[in-house]
C-alpha cells in the first residue's frame, strides 16, 4: 500500500490531497501536527511551507525558482526570511532582523505567512526521521513540470488560469475535475479558496512520483542549523 499527501496552507488550518494507491480522497485539518499525526507515516509528502531556514542570507531555491518561472510566474515565489525572522515576536522586529542579515525587510504578505512556517518548521525539529518523506515543494514549480518546463502565463485566481491549471490536473488525475468540484461544495470560502485546492493537488501529483524522478532546486542543497535542506523539489515529466 502506498500513500502520498499533497499539502498546502488555507485560511481554516491545512487542506491535503492523498493518493492512496491511485484513490485519491482529501482531508482538512486545523494544525499540521494533527494532520501529519494522522498522515505522518505516508510514503511521501509535498507541501507548499519553506523547510529549512537560513541564518544569513537568502535562500537559494527561492531564487533558483524565481527565475525558473520568469518572466510570468516568478512574482509567486517569496523570498523566506531567515530563522531569527520568522521567530520574531513583531513585523517590526522580523523586518529589521531581516534587513540585518540580508539587506532586505520583508513584506506583510510574507510575515503573514510565517506562523505556518514555524508551525511546520517546529513539528519537523521534532520529527527530523521524516526528513527523508516530507519535501517543500512550490505549486507554480510543479505547474511547471506539468506544462512541459514550461511557466503557465495565467494567474491561478483568474477563471482561465484555474481551467489551464485543472486541464493539466486532469491528464494527471482522470478525476480531478470531480476532486475539485466536491472539495469545493464541502467547504466554504471563508474556510479553503479554491486555489489552495489546485496547489495541494497538484502537489499530490508530485508526491506520487518515485524520488527518482525528482528533480531539485538546488542540487546538492545546503542544510540549515538543524540540517533541515533548503530545497524546492519537483519532478522530470
């Protein structure tokens, strides 16, 4: 039996896609200890939340796949701010670490994101032997890899981007149309956007691929204080 997970980040906690030997189901949990409490042991697992922070300078996988999505798609891909930051008690004080050791503050938008960071970051200090199973991964990037290396031009919020976007999910998944359309009814907008459904898909879709289709940005990756890799994966098509 094999099971891989597809995560990503919503407004009620964290919305997942699992593959279990080619039945695909979905899931939302309100923390990642209690989704991965249940799920943890799942062959592979991909999920859109920087794993492994830089003390110092910024990350190189950002800007590997920044450039890998130019010059349409590049703008989706933040710059993670480095450890001390992200731990901040305030915008104020996480923007003037930041600058310190990188030259730069950091947006709203990104110090928005950063309780998911130290909420995953804090669950995978505790469970380092899940290094080798659970894998940060970026939904435009995998996008990507489904359009033939090739960066989609439209935004994932635009009703034509979400048709591109699950016209691509459905040369992968026969049902994806139907996965989307039930995860949609089930849950409520307030709760889970429709986009936070495309991303874990298709980070699902990543996920059921062997590591020897993998394919990683940068190779070899450099590893944080706690030898977390810093590293955003996808996979050769």
């Amino acid at each position: 039996m094999t099971q891989v997970l597809g995560i990503d980040g919503c407004r009620a906690g964290w919305f997942a896609i699992i593959n279990q030997d080619e039945r695909w189901s979905y899931t939302l949990a309100p923390s990642i200890e209690a989704l991965l409490n249940e799920h943890g042991t799942a062959d592979r697992i991909f999920i859109d939340i920087p794993l492994g922070l830089a003390d110092e300078q910024t990350r190189q996988c950002d800007q590997l796949a920044r450039r890998l999505l130019s010059p349409y798609r590049h703008s989706s891909v933040f710059s993670t701010p480095v450890r001390e930051a992200v731990y901040a008690s305030s915008y104020t004080m996480a923007c003037r670490v930041n600058a310190q050791q990188t030259g730069r503050m950091i947006t709203r938008q990104t110090w928005n994101i950063c309780p998911k960071i130290r909420e995953v970051d804090t669950w995978l200090r505790q469970h380092l032997d899940a290094q080798s199973r659970v894998y940060e991964s970026h939904p435009e990037v995998a996008f990507y890899a489904l359009n033939k290396a090739r960066p989609l031009q439209t935004r994932k919020k635009s009703p034509e981007g979400r048709e591109q976007r699950l016209t691509l999910l459905t040369q992968a998944i026969g049902s994806a149309r139907q996965l989307f359309d039930q995860a949609v009814s089930d849950y409520p907008r307030v709760r889970l956007q429709t986009d936070d459904i495309l991303d874990a898909m298709v980070l699902a879709v990543m996920a059921s691929y062997k590591e020897t289709n993998h394919c990683y940005l940068p190779k070899p990756a450099p590893v944080d204080r706690y030898g977390i890799p810093m590293r955003i994966v996808y996979v050769r098509q």
